[in-house]
C-alpha cells in the first residue's frame, strides 16, 4: 500500500513539474481518483491556490480549519472570497468539548505555559479537526512551499502521506514568495491586509507577529519558541506530535514571550 502511494506521489509529482499552476489542478484532478480536499488557512500561498481551484470549477473540496482564535482580517478575507468566486469554504471547529476542558484547566492562552501546552492547543484546534477534514481523502492540496522555512525546504510537488493513506499534493512547493505575490496581483486574487503590514505568515492571532527584516518568513509563528518546533502539527510527522521539548524549561517560553511583547510594543511606538 506505501509503495503503491509512494509511487502514485512520484508520478504526479513528475507530471506536476512542467505545468503551470492551471495545468497542474487540471493534471491532479485527472489523476487523483477519489475526494480531493484543499485546506486553506486564507494566507496568500493559499488565497492563490483558492483562485486556481475555483476558476478551474472542478470536484476539489475547499475547507478551512476555524480554530476561533483567528484575526478578523481573516475572517474578511474569507468572507471577499466567497463572494469573489462564488463558493463556499467550508469550516471545520474545534469539538467543544476539548476547547472547553483545555480553557478550564490551562487557561484562556495556556498555549504560551509550554511547547507542550502549545501543542495540545493546535491539536484540538487544528490537528483533530484536520482530521475529520480528511477522512476518506485520497488527495490533500497544500499552499506549502520549499522556501518558506528551513523546516520546509525539501516540500515536494507531491508525497506519499501513509499516516493519513493519501497523497498530500503542493502544488506551489517550487513557486518563490515573488512568484505568488505576482500571481495575486495580475490575477486580482483577494487577500488579507496583514500582509501588507509585516505578517507573510498568517496563523492565529495570539501565536502570529508582523517579522523583522532579515528574519524568515515563519519567524513570526509563536516567536518565542525554538525555531525548529515551529509547525502547529499539520504538516509533521505523527511520531512527532506532542513529543516534549526537553531543552526548554518549564516557564521559559512564557518569560521569552513576554521579553518579546514588551520589545514590539517599543518597536511599534517608535
Ligand atoms: S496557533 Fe496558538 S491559538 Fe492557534 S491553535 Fe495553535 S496554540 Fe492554539
């Protein structure tokens, strides 16, 4: 079964390479048999993989992870695309019932106590309703690029994901930052405002600060954690969920947040 997916993701991956982003729906939809889910998080990678799959009116599914803790610029961005494409993104939310116990026993923001809690936070938020998002995909569309962060700069065209039993397909793993502005642009593609005020990296509104020049572009994702736990959990292995970070001690993420808070709020009255 690995093989025949492994196999599967070489070939699209393959086809994938010589066609432009219309082309490459097109080809995906062709050669993937089975649901095709596309997960936006209304970011700009994403917004312009919104704009491919709706103009091409094909069989893939649009879906959004609400995790309730997202900047209303988001939730307008999500609204003017609706409207601009005439479709519907369809939400998936956290179950009530660990959101609620999680509050009660961590705290309204107890993501920022520790790398753990953090986790647990994306996990009912994020990785549980993604879940149910895929259930019986057999093709997951991605905004994911190579260039976005050291964590994922191997990001191929299309990969075998056996965890899930699908084919995760990033369409725009080769595209630069430049190729997707671009696109946006000449296509007139809706997108949300805080890109254009330092955040090229959107997530929830707690976790996500505008960059500093030179920083990468994910530099702005829970800023006061070590730079190499910083994915919420979709876009890691299983085995790596929820594994404790050994090299932080309790409280020291909640002491650097802090640090940085106080240092953007100088920033930004300057
Ligand atoms: S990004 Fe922050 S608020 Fe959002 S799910 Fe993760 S820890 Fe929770």
């Amino acid at each position: 079964m690995t093989s025949q997916l492994d196999k599967a993701a070489r070939d699209l991956a393959s086809a994938m390479a010589g066609l432009d982003l219309k082309g490459r729906i097109a080809h995906i939809e062709a050669a993937v048999p089975g649901r095709l889910v596309f997960t936006t998080s209304l970011g700009i990678e994403d917004q312009a993989l919104t704009h491919a799959v709706a103009m091409h009116k094909g069989r893939t599914e649009i879906v959004t992870l609400d995790t309730g803790r997202l900047y209303p610029e988001a939730y307008d961005t999500w609204t003017e695309t609706e409207s601009a494409y005439g479709i519907r993104i369809r939400a998936y939310a956290p179950e009530r019932e660990a959101e609620e116990r999680f509050v009660a026993e961590s705290g309204i923001n107890g993501f920022r106590h520790s790398v753990a809690a953090r986790q647990a936070c994306c996990g009912f938020r994020k990785v549980e309703p993604l879940g149910r998002a895929l259930a019986g995909a057999a093709g997951w569309l991605t905004g994911l690029r190579a260039g976005q962060s050291a964590n994922r700069a191997d990001t191929p065209l299309a990969e075998a994901d056996p965890a899930r039993g699908l084919i995760k397909i990033n369409p725009l793993a080769d595209w630069s930052r430049a190729d997707v502005e671009r696109f946006v642009l000449e296509n007139y593609v809706p997108y949300n405002v805080l890109h254009d005020r330092g955040f090229p990296s959107i997530g929830c509104a707690p976790c996500t600060r505008a960059i500093r020049v030179g920083e990468d572009e994910r530099a702005g994702r829970w800023w006061w954690e070590q730079a190499s736990k910083k994915e919420c959990g979709l876009h890691v292995q299983t085995s790596d969920l929820h594994a404790p970070d050994e090299t932080v001690a309790p409280g020291q993420e909640a002491a650097a947040f802090e640090t940085t808070r106080h240092a953007n709020t100088l920033e930004m009255a300057r």
